[in-house]
C-alpha cells in the first residue's frame, strides 16, 4: 500500500475502532500484510490522538507492536481506553477501562512467538498468492 492508501484505510478504520467494532476491524486488519498492517495501526493511532484533541471524550486507541526473534515486528492488539464514570467503584482500582478491538491472525494460539511464527507463515503465504495470480495473469 502506498500512503494515500494507508491514510484512507486509517481514517476508515479508526472509525470503526473508537466504535468498537471489532469483527470489521480485525477482519480488514488481517487482510493485510504484516507491513501494511502495522502502518496503517500505528496511523490510526496518529489520527486518534488528533481528533481526542479536539474532542476529549472519544476513547483513546492503543496499539501494541512486539517484535519476533528475527526484528520483525507484528502487530499484536489494539485497544480503546476511556475514563471511568467518577461513581464507578471499579474506578478504585483503575482509572480506564480498556477493550478488546483487534485479535492477531490465529490468537487462539497465544500472543507469543507461536502466534507470530503462524503470522509470518500467513503473510508469506499471501505474498506467494499474489504473485502466482500475477503470472497467470488473474490480477
């Protein structure tokens, strides 16, 4: 993807995600490669932190890149963080409240290195795909 497409895959997605529209979101995410993908997270975190500017009552998304033995990075969740309501007990404990928007390729393995051998493979998988499509002339 070049910029243009990640700014407007980004703008659509953090939509999404401030919503919590987590089945849309994972889906479109993990359509992508490893690389775009991270790029297009690590945008709507940009972007996000722009419109909280402006508007401090959306929720705050945050994204959570780790890296593989090899210093590959992947992306391995994101989340929405708001306040407590001041009369909500829980708020003793922890000031926000966090949720799930973004599940990895294969999550049902973990989040560690099993998970991110299995998205590596995948990647690899849809890269090889592609250019099998381009030489028999499908795309």
């Amino acid at each position: 993807m070049d910029k243009r497409e990640i700014d407007n895959k980004a703008e659509e997605l953090v939509t999404k995600a401030e919503a919590g529209d987590k089945n849309a979101l994972t889906g479109e995410l993990n359509a992508m490669s490893i690389e775009d993908r991270i790029a297009v997270a690590r945008e709507m975190d940009r972007l996000n932190a722009e419109r909280r500017k402006s508007n401090a009552d959306l929720p705050d998304i945050e994204v959570f890149i780790t890296t593989d033995a090899g210093r590959r990075q992947h992306l391995s969740d994101i989340q929405i963080k708001s306040e407590r309501a001041w009369y909500n007990p829980l708020r003793l404990f922890d000031q926000f409240s966090r949720t799930d928007v973004y599940d990895p390729p294969r999550s049902e393995l973990g989040s560690g290195m099993l998970n991110q051998a299995v998205d590596g493979i995948l990647d690899r998988n849809r890269k090889l795909a592609q250019v099998q499509d381009m030489i028999e002339g499908r795309r």
